[in-house]
C-alpha cells in the first residue's frame, strides 16, 4: 500500500532523515517509535506533502505520492493526524468533522462514516454544536481522529496522538485505535508510548536521529534487549 524507500528530508540546513525505508501493506498496523527529533513527525510531513524530500520515493498504491499534490493525496484514500490534535477551536465538533470529509469518498460515504465516528467516540455525538477550542484535550484527539476517519481513508496516519493526555484517556484512544485496525483499516502510528505502540502492531520501526536502527514483527522488537532496556525500562 505505502512503500517509502532511501527518503532524506534537509530543510533549515539540517538533514532530518537519512534514506527511510519502510512499508505499510493493505490492513496492516505499523508502529514507528523513537525519541524526540528522531524524524518521526518529518517523515509524516513528506508523506503528507507539507514538506519536500530531498531524495528518494514515496509510493502509494503504486502511485508516486511526490508527483500529486498535497492537496490531492487525501483523495487517494491518505488521512493525516496531526501531533497536537489541531483542531479547528473556534468551530464545532459537526464543523471539524465535516470539514474532514471534503475528499470525494468522504462525501459519498458521510452518514456511515458519521455513525462510525459517534459509535467510536459517543461524546462527540453529545457535544456536536459545542466548539472544538472547548473540549477537553481527550476530547480533542478523539475529534481529530474523527476529522481522519470523515475522509473515508485507506490509510490513517496518526502522529502522538496520547500526547499530553491522562493515562486513562491514552488507553482509551489506544482502544479506539486497536479497534478500527481489527475493521481492516491500515494504521502508521508514531507514538512515544513504545508499549502500547509495539504491542498493538504488526510490524514496527525504531528511528533515532533520522535513520531506521531496528525493524521487525512485534512479537520480535518486544524480545530485542535494545527495546526492553532503552525504551520499555526492563
């Protein structure tokens, strides 16, 4: 479904990353995981179109994602997360939601994409005329994940989206996200939570300082003793 190969992002007169490879196949759930300035967020961003790489490919669906527009790759069935939620504060939760579904599948598929949504996340059916800039932070992410699933996307992309959230909240989030990739929806999280992230996947990526250092099944980064000492304190 998604292959990036030998990806390099430079901007600022820094290199973010430095030739990523890594895949995402059809209903599959990938983690990526790391520490801050790894690249994880840069590698979304390329991926999503708000920033150039400086080299390598990006493939969607056997589609060059580098020769489509920004603009264009939500249409392909591609639903970005953003870190920090996002949302739009000073409009409704029915607003940021519908807002979401301006891709073409996401207009045709809008009541049944809506249901999914209200059945997922119940307190954003309870608060739909309320503004999104009210909601808690929880409540947030729960509406920008919302906002993803309205596009009727293939692929969700979800960046750190248990930033800043309650333990209990996280959980629930995780849940929500375990849930919609047993749907066959495919899922390429980065997340700090390594955890939760490793355990949920089927297959992950450990990036440090721009480049891919570890890779593998789940079952095998949770018995690599880099991951059990550095990341999960064991």
């Amino acid at each position: 479904m998604l292959a990036v190969e030998s990806l390099s992002v430079t901007y600022g007169g820094l290199t973010a990353l430095y030739e990523i490879s890594l895949a995402v196949g059809s209903g599959q759930f990938v983690s990526i995981v790391g520490p801050n300035g790894a690249g994880k967020t840069t590698l979304f961003k390329a991926i999503s179109g708000t920033l150039r790489p400086s080299g390598g490919s990006i493939h969607f669906e056997d589609r060059d994602l580098l020769a489509i527009a920004p603009s264009q790759r939500a249409h392909l069935g591609i639903a970005h997360v953003p870190e920090g939620r996002q949302v739009f504060g000073s409009m409704t939760v029915m607003e940021n939601l519908e807002m979401g579904a301006y891709s073409q599948t996401g207009r045709r598929d809008w009541g049944r994409n809506l249901e999914r949504i209200f059945a997922l996340f119940p307190i954003l059916a309870e608060r739909r005329d309320q503004a999104a800039g009210t909601l808690s932070g929880g409540e947030q992410q729960m509406l920008a994940i919302g906002r993803g699933i309205a596009s009727s996307p293939r692929l969700l992309m979800l960046d750190e989206p248990s930033m800043g959230l309650a333990p209990m909240v996280a959980d629930l989030i995780f849940e929500r996200i375990v849930e919609l990739h047993r749907d066959g929806l495919a899922i390429l999280l980065v997340e700090q939570r390594v955890a939760e992230a490793v355990q949920s996947c089927d297959f992950g990526y450990v990036l440090e300082t721009g480049r891919v250092v570890l890779e593998g099944t789940h079952q095998a980064l949770l018995a690599d003793d880099r991951i059990r000492s550095f990341y999960l304190g064991m």
